[in-house]
C-alpha cells in the first residue's frame, strides 16, 4: 500500500465519529428542512454547495420565514466568519501543499473536521490525501445524512417530537468545551453567551452572535495573560 | 427546484467558503499585528458560547421557566460529559438520549 493510500485511509478512520455526529444532525435538518418547505432537491444542493452545518439550519428558518435573499446571505456570512480563525490556524499544516490544491481543500474545513485534524497533527503538515480522506468521508456523510432527512421527510417527524435538533447545541458544547484551556477562555465564554442572550432579545435577527463574539473576544484579548504582567 | 431559493444557496455558498479559503491561501503569508491575533485567539470560544447562549437560554425563541426549558436541562450531562471526556460522539449521544429521557418523563406526567 501507498503511503498516499495509506495516509487517505488514515484521514477515513478519524473521520468516523464525524460522520455518527453529522448522520444524527443531518438527519435532523433534512427533517426540519422538508418540514419548513424546501424541495429534497434544495436539501441535496445546500448541502453539496454551503456544506456548514448552523448556517443551513439558520438560512432555512430564514426562507422559511420569509426573509430577504441579502438578508439570508448577510446572516450566513456572519455566522461563517469564526471559520477565518480556523482557516488561518491550519495554514501552517498545509503550506508546503500548492496554492490551488489548498484553496480547494478550504472547502470542507467544518467545525468538526478543523477539531479533528488539529487534534490529530498537533501543528505537523498535513498531507493532501489524509485531509482529502478526513474530509471527503464527512462531507459525504453530511450529504447522504441531510438528504435521507429530507426524503424521509414527514415519516421522521416524530423523530424531532424527541429532540433530535438538540444534536446540534450538543456538538457546539463538546467543541466549546475542548477550547476552554485556561480561565480566561471560560470567562470569555460566560460573557460572549450572556451578551448573545441580550442582543437575541434587543437586536434584530441574528446579529446577536456576531456582536458577541467580536465584544467577547475582544474583553478577552485586553485582559492581559498573568505571564505578561509579570515578565 | 425554486430558482429564488437555488440563488440564496449559491449566495450562500460563496460567503462560506470565502471565510475558510482565504486566511488558509492568503493571510497566512501575511504577518497579522499581536493584538489581531490575540483577539482572534478567543474567537472560536467566543462564537460557540454566543451561539449556544440563546439555544439554551431563549430556546423557541424566548425564557422559559428552568422546569420546562428541555435543552438547558439537557446541556447539563452533556456539559459534565464533554468536561470529563472531550468526545465528540459521546457528548452529542449524552445529549440527545437525555433529551428523548426528559421527553419521555414529561409525556408521563411526570416532569
């Protein structure tokens, strides 16, 4: 076997608690989204083309609801723009990969296969054929989950009578919780969920998210580290 | 396929790739200022927790009492389980079989 293949198959065995998680939520949003009135054809093309889990789920509610197009667009992006850190975090893994090789590979870079592969290559480079393994494996799984939803569609409602979308907040506290390494992190947290509630009620849609993040964050780069104040 | 909604996935998929693809392809041969990284350091914490927030807080859109307020009640185990264990799988599982629990209890009069 190829160092290549074996590599590639590598990146398919860390993607399978990815691919359980993304079959339990995928399933859920194509429910959901056949429910709020999208063809199995606008399942299966969302999920191919925006492939990102929360911004399906909120782009949905919006259609749904009878939101504007810019709008929709507009939340997505705000709601996407926490994938620039993670982007900008695995840079160093894939420098030595061409350009257009890592701008294809960008594609698939989801909360969970970013956590999974940084966990793996702890800042080491990464191959193309372990990310295209990691990746092509959950968004397969993403796609053939979503779409199963939605042609289930009616016969899986009760499914969500039990609280299956819970499934998604659930993937969010494993992933909040795997980031909280110091006490600032978890202070930053409280706050960034405590000022979110807040513009929930007094912003409109949607806005909340992004107008807590930049505040947290930023309440927590001022807060200066112990070390530096010692140093 | 409805060409309006097909639209909205195509603008869709433009502003989530962009985010992923372009600190990989071009920032990362840029050198940020300290303080843009130190900020972006508490990013990925901040927008989970800005997310879950109203989740768990305004499910459905708006407070509920604690008593009747599932996904809080059932953030709980999986807050304890994601804490001892840091799995993926095992606290989504936690949740969502503390979710079908606390369904159950209620559809029995119980909760």
């Amino acid at each position: 076997m190829t160092a290549a293949r074996q590599s590639f198959y590598s990146g398919i065995r860390l993607a399978l608690p990815i691919v359980l998680g993304y079959l339990a939520i995928g399933m859920a949003f194509g429910v959901l989204a056949r429910t709020s009135g999208l063809s199995v054809g606008e399942v299966a093309a969302m999920s191919i083309l925006v492939y990102a889990g929360s911004s399906q789920f909120i782009g949905t509610s919006m259609l749904a609801a009878g939101a504007a197009p810019g709008a929709i667009v507009a939340t997505t992006f705000l709601v996407n723009l926490r994938h620039l850190l993670m982007s900008a975090a695995l840079a160093p893994s894939v420098s030595a990969l061409p350009p257009r090789r890592q701008a294809v590979l960008a594609f698939w870079l989801t909360d969970e296969t970013f956590v999974a592969a940084t966990t793996e290559l702890e800042g080491r480079p990464a191959s193309g054929a372990f990310l295209a393994g990691l990746f092509w494996t959950s968004h397969v799984a993403w796609v053939l989950a979503t779409v199963g939803g939605a042609w289930l569609g009616g016969r899986l409602a009760w499914l969500s009578h039990w609280g299956l979308d819970f499934a998604l907040p659930a993937m969010f506290i494993a992933l909040l919780v795997m980031q909280l390494n110091e006490r600032r992190h978890v202070a930053v947290a409280i706050l960034a969920a405590l000022l979110s509630v807040l513009g929930a009620v007094y912003l409109p849609a949607n806005y909340n998210v992004l107008a807590a993040t930049v505040l947290a964050a930023a309440a927590g780069a001022a807060w200066p580290a112990r070390t530096e104040g010692a140093s | 396929m409805r060409a309006q909604v097909l639209l909205v996935i195509l603008g869709m998929a433009v502003v989530t790739y962009l985010p992923r693809a372009l600190p990989m392809t071009v920032l990362s041969r840029m050198k940020l200022p300290e303080a843009f990284r130190r900020w972006l350091g508490f990013v990925p914490v901040a927008v989970l927790a800005a997310l879950l927030g109203p989740a768990l807080l305004l499910p459905s859109g708006g407070w509920q009492p604690v008593r009747e307020n599932l996904p809080l009640l059932a953030s709980l185990p999986a807050f304890w389980v994601a804490g001892k264990t840091r799995d993926l799988l095992g606290t989504v599982l936690t949740g969502l079989a503390t979710m079908a629990l606390l369904v159950a209890l209620r559809r029995l009069g119980v909760g």
